[in-house]
C-alpha cells in the first residue's frame, strides 16, 4: 500500500509535509530568502540519515542488554570538491564496551534504512496532476 505525504506552502519560503498525523517544519536559511524559522530541507535529509543510523545503535544495545547510557552518534558533512556532500557517521560508546561487540555494532548501523536507500535509491516519477 501507498503511503502519501502532503506538502502545504504557509508563507515565505517555508514548506512543510504532513506524514499521518505529524507536520514537519522546514524553512530557507535567511540567506536564501527565508527566515530560518525552521531546518531547511536537506538538514533535514542528514537529519534522517544520522537518526535511522542512531536507532540502529540503539537496537543493537538493546538486543544485546548493553549499556546505552553514554552511547552517541553524530555526523560531520561536508561537499567534496566533486559536489558531492561526504558524510563521516560516528560513534561513541557507552564507558565499559564490550569488545567484542565493536566492529559488529559498526556493521549493525551499517544497515540503515536510509542509507541503504542511497545505495540503491528508488526510481522516481514526476506527474501533474489535473
């Protein structure tokens, strides 16, 4: 089944989407326009990336009674001189990590969701509707 997402236009340069029963906000930095009200669309898009890779951590520790406490996952980004953004996901583990457990929660976050969508993005479709 089809899920939709519905995009509204409430002023500026603001674009927000209804997902079920949640909007998301998203605003222009004021340099291109907007008034910063809210992350811009592609913040949001790392946003995804970096949360979907922290809820694989998470499970793993879960699924593995470790300790979370500590546990941290961020993202530094940036355009290589291709263009192309280059994104390095990292974590921190909780004091008293196991071992043993290093390379293999590396592998577990490895298979977001949302990366695995840019590995082998789906096909899209442009359609106008009357």
């Amino acid at each position: 089944m089809a899920e939709r997402l519905e995009v509204s236009f409430p002023g500026g340069k603001r674009v927000d989407v209804t997902a079920g029963i949640h909007t998301i906000a998203t605003d222009q930095a004021e340099k291109h326009g907007g008034a910063d009200s809210a992350p811009a669309p592609f913040t949001l898009f790392l946003a995804s990336l970096v949360s979907c890779s922290g809820i694989y951590a998470l499970n793993f520790c879960h699924s593995r009674n470790l300790p979370t406490e500590g546990l941290a996952v961020s993202m530094d980004w940036d355009r290589g001189s291709d263009g192309k953004a280059i994104a390095r996901i990292r974590l921190r583990l909780p004091d008293g990590f196991p071992e043993r457990y290093r390379e293999s929660i590396l592998r577990a976050v490895d298979l977001c969701a949302v990366k695995k969508q840019l590995v082998d993005p789906p096909a899209f479709e442009m359609l106008i509707e009357d």
